[in-house]
C-alpha cells in the first residue's frame, strides 16, 4: 500500500476526511507505504523561485513494523525503492500543474516530455532511433500522458520494475528493439507518476494503492437502489480540474459527492450489482 500524507500550515493530517488542499509553498511532508511495508518520513523544503519547483524526498523502508504517523520527528533524507535512491519533482506552476516533471531513480534523472499526447514521445523518440542514435535525452524521458494500454495491470508493479534496459545493437532490429526498450521505460515510469501523482491528489487511490489498476472502479451505493455507481481511476484523473478543481488530498466523501452528482453521465460514471464489485481490483468509498 502506497500512502502520502502532506501536511503544512493548515493542511489536515492524513487519515483525515478535512477539506481538500492545494499545494504548499514552503513545506509538504509525504509519508509512502508500499507494497505493504512502511515507510520513514521524508520531507522537502520547497522554494519560492522559478516555477515553484519542490524535490519530494520520498523515503521508502523495508522494515517489518509500522511507524507511527508522528509528522514533528520528521526529517530530510533521500529515499529508495527497491533499494534504489528515489527523488520525484512537482510542477506547481501555471504550466504543468501538480505534474510529477522529473524523477531521480539511483544516479539517472528522467525527465517528462513537454508535448501533449501519448503518442508525441514515441514518435520523437523513433524518427531519433531512425538515425542511429545511440544516445539522446530523449530516451531518458516518460511521456506527459499516462499509458493506458494495460488497464488491469497492478500499477505498483509495474512501477518496480527497472528502468534501466539498454538499447539493441546497431542492426536491423535497433529501430523495433529500441521502440520496445524505450516503450516499457517510459511505461515503468509513468506508473511511478500514476501512484505519486494521482496519490496524492485523492485519499482512496492513497488507499488503494497495493492493488490499484487504471480499470480499478471506486464505487458507492445509489440510494434506494441495489447498484453501485463508479468512477475508474483513469476517468478519474482526467476530471480532476473539471470536477475536482484541481486540488490535492481529496477525501473519499467529495468522490462520492461527484460520483452521485453525475450518474447520468454515461461517458464518466458507471452503474454495476454488487456482485461485479467484488475483488481487489475495486475500492468501497463507503466503508
């Protein structure tokens, strides 16, 4: 389970139902569970310069017992994951706006690709591999729109795997072979941005974290009905200015609340029986 729980000035501690919050300007404090092995606290100390650029220290334990939620004791210290020094950036400015723009895995920093569309990075990335290059920042970037073309992978494991595959040989297969290496790197990455990004914007997808998919359905009872009502993860992220005004730690009863509020929108809310709820994959907004 991932968790992240910010907190500055008059945001409210996690697990705690307040009103959602928009990002610090000077401290935020994150404390990430994964996996289901607790985490220390890390925290950065972000700067009001540039475009509000803060370096989230994410500290990620592998130790056996819970530590407990004490926010004061608090310190800065780098991260792992999977035994790996792990750094992420928020973009807090008008541009990219609660964006994860850069991700610090071990020694490497790979970068998010400016240009909208999930389709604009791999097509940089082959006309650059059609040359023959062997090297390019490009191939060290994750496109700006998430990958959705395996909907009902766990997410937490897609985000452990390496990303650190070479490219093939100069040869017939360089183009093909690079498109598939630079293809999953990208796909690992944005499954790190999936579970930070997204994570940290709402409480149940915190929650859900260990088991999440991007088909993962978060759901509540209709009133005087026996169907449940959904919203999934990736129509979720993509109504999170228009129906969430882009805030960050929304809690489970606001989902409900839009959730309710647009059952008749076929396009963005789904209606199921109690017996297609069923599963891990799924998450109960009214337990």
């Amino acid at each position: 389970m991932t968790t992240f729980s910010p907190r500055q000035c008059g945001l409210h501690n996690l697990p705690g139902n307040g009103p959602p919050s928009h990002p610090p300007h000077r401290k935020l404090t994150i404390q990430i569970l994964l996996n289901l092995r607790p985490a220390r606290l890390g925290r950065i100390d972000q700067c009001l310069k540039g475009r509000r650029r803060g370096q989230i220290h994410r500290s990620i334990a592998n130790v056996g017992k819970l530590i407990p939620h004490d926010h004061e004791s608090s310190k800065e210290a780098p991260g792992t994951f999977n035994g790996v020094p792990l750094t992420l950036y928020y973009q807090f400015g008008v541009d990219s706006y609660g964006y994860v723009v850069k991700v610090e895995q071990g020694n490497r920093l790979f970068s998010m690709h400016s240009a909208r569309g999930q389709d604009e990075l791999p097509d940089a990335q082959e006309a650059r591999l059609q040359t023959g290059a062997g090297a390019d920042p490009l191939y060290e970037m994750y496109s700006s729109a998430h990958h959705t073309d395996a909907p009902d992978e766990k997410i937490g494991d897609t985000a452990a795997l390496p990303t650190s595959d070479p490219l093939p040989a100069a040869g017939p297969d360089f183009v093909t072979g690079g498109k598939a290496v630079l293809g999953g790197k990208s796909k690992r990455l944005d499954a790190v941005t999936k579970l930070a990004g997204e994570g940290a914007r709402w409480q149940c997808v915190r929650l859900h974290a260990a088991h999440l998919r991007d088909s993962s359905r978060f759901y509540t009872q209709l009133q005087g009905d026996t169907r449940k009502a959904y919203i999934t993860l990736e129509r979720l992220w993509g109504t999170w200015g228009a129906k969430f005004g882009s805030a960050f730690n929304i809690p489970n009863d606001t989902v409900k609340q839009v959730i309710r509020a647009n059952v008749g929108d076929a396009g963005l809310i789904g209606t199921m029986s109690p017996e297609d709820a069923a599963g891990e994959a799924h998450f109960d907004l009214d337990r």
